[in-house]
C-alpha cells in the first residue's frame, strides 16, 4: 500500500504530498503547542476575571481587551520583529508562532472561561457555602467541573480557529502547510490541486479536533451526571418509539 506521503503517487500528487505532509507535521505541532498555551491562559485569565479583588479583575479585563482587540497578524510581526530590536533577544520562529496564537486565542478563550463559570447555577454555590467548603474547594469541587462541561463546545470553535490561524505562521518562514503549498505553486505545480490538497487536509485536521472535543465533552458531562451530545435526543426517540399500553389508554366512554 502506498503511503499518501510518498513520492511514487500519480502526477501532481506525487510531487506535491512528500512536501505537504512536511508541512502538515509543523501544522500539527504548531496547532498543539498553541492550543496548550491557550487553555492555559484561559483558564488563568478567565479564573482572575471572576476574582473578588478588583485589581484581579482589572488586570485579567486588560489582557482579554487588549488581545482580543488588535489582529494576531501584527502581534505575530511584533513578537518576531520587534521585541528582538528592544530586548536585543531573537525568539525562534515556531515559538514565536506559538507565543502569538497562544496569547491571542487565550484572551477569546478566557472570556469563555469567565462565561461558564457565572453560568453555574447559584444555588450550587450556596449549597457548598452550606457545605462548609472554602472558596478553593467550592471553585475546585462545584463550581469547574459543571463550568467544564460548558466551556467545551465553544472552546472547540476556538481551537480550530486556532489551526486555520496557523497559516499566518508563512509569513515569518514557518515552513508550515500553506508554506509548503505556496513553494509548490511558486515552482510550477498545478495550483487547482496543491489548494484543493491543502482544504483537504486542514478539514481534516479540523474534523479531528471536533471529534475529540466532543469525546472530552461527553466524558465530563458523564462525570457530573448529565448525558453526553445527542443522549437527550436518543433518549427522546427511545421514549417515542416505545408502545403505550391500551390500558393506559382512557376510553370516550369513561371520561363522559
């Protein structure tokens, strides 16, 4: 069986998959090494915006505005050429990749964390302040692991954009997948299929991600007792189908 990455594939594909699938690896690393910096962020951010100290507030409230308020683009070009010429310190490329998406996704990721946490009910929080548990025990035991389960599906959303957004990466020479194609079509490679190649494969990717998160998903809705995705909706036609009995079934004449 042929390796979709080798050279010995058909025309175009040949030529082009050895290089895509290069470019593919540095998607990959880039997309995971960024989604972990912005979880991390956001969880950060977004525990400090719900903080009782105002200056908390105020510092998490800055980072999420400023970020998500200038494009990645420039906050890409000033990590990569700016901060070298007042630290006089170069970052490597990649990293500087990472650092950008990073910060710029966990600002967007930490005003979902903010979100999901006031979205717990309030009488959780006052059954554990009955309960005798401390602000931590509250947050660490009640209020996350409910808060979790809602943070997920939008923060599915934001880790694909997160992937699309590495493309940008080619403009300071990550030789990632939109790199790699633009080299292919630069040297003579049939530009219809190189492009209809890199939709492929970053569907892919995207598709990928979606069916983790919602794995991840329907295992911590399991873990605070609710249903995964779509058990409400098999649930609902389980009940449907089921058969009522005639003698559930009140006559015309009993009920005149």
């Amino acid at each position: 069986m042929i390796s979709p990455c080798s050279a010995d594939l058909p025309g175009t594909l040949g030529e082009a998959m050895p290089f895509l699938c290069q470019g593919a690896v540095i998607t990959l690393q880039s997309t995971l090494g960024g989604s972990l910096l912005a979880i991390a962020i956001a969880l950060l951010v977004g525990l400090m915006a719900v903080s009782g100290l105002v200056w908390v507030r105020a510092v998490a409230r800055v980072y999420m505005e400023f970020f998500r308020g200038t494009s990645v683009l420039v906050q890409l070009f000033w990590i990569f050429y700016a901060m070298p010429i007042l630290t006089g310190f170069q970052l490597d490329k990649s990293f500087a990749g990472i650092l950008a998406l990073g910060l710029n996704l966990g600002a967007y990721g930490s005003e979902v964390v903010r979100g999901a946490v006031q979205s717990v009910p309030r009488g959780q929080r006052e059954a554990a302040i009955a309960l005798n548990f401390s602000p931590y025990h509250r947050m660490r035991y009640v209020i996350l692991p409910q808060a979790f389960v809602g943070m997920i599906p939008p923060m599915n959303n934001l880790l694909i954009e997160l992937l699309k957004a590495t493309s940008l990466l080619s403009v300071i020479t990550v030789a990632d997948l939109t790199y790699q194609g633009r080299l292919l079509v630069n040297s003579g490679s049939d530009q219809l299929i190189v492009f209809a190649l890199l939709l492929l494969i970053y569907f892919l990717f995207s598709y990928l991600i979606t069916l983790t998160m919602r794995f991840v998903e329907g295992r911590a809705a399991r873990m605070v007792g609710r249903g995964g995705p779509g058990s409400g909706r098999r649930r609902d036609r389980r009940w449907s189908r089921r058969p009522v009995p005639s003698a559930e079934i009140p006559s015309v004449e009993g009920a005149r």
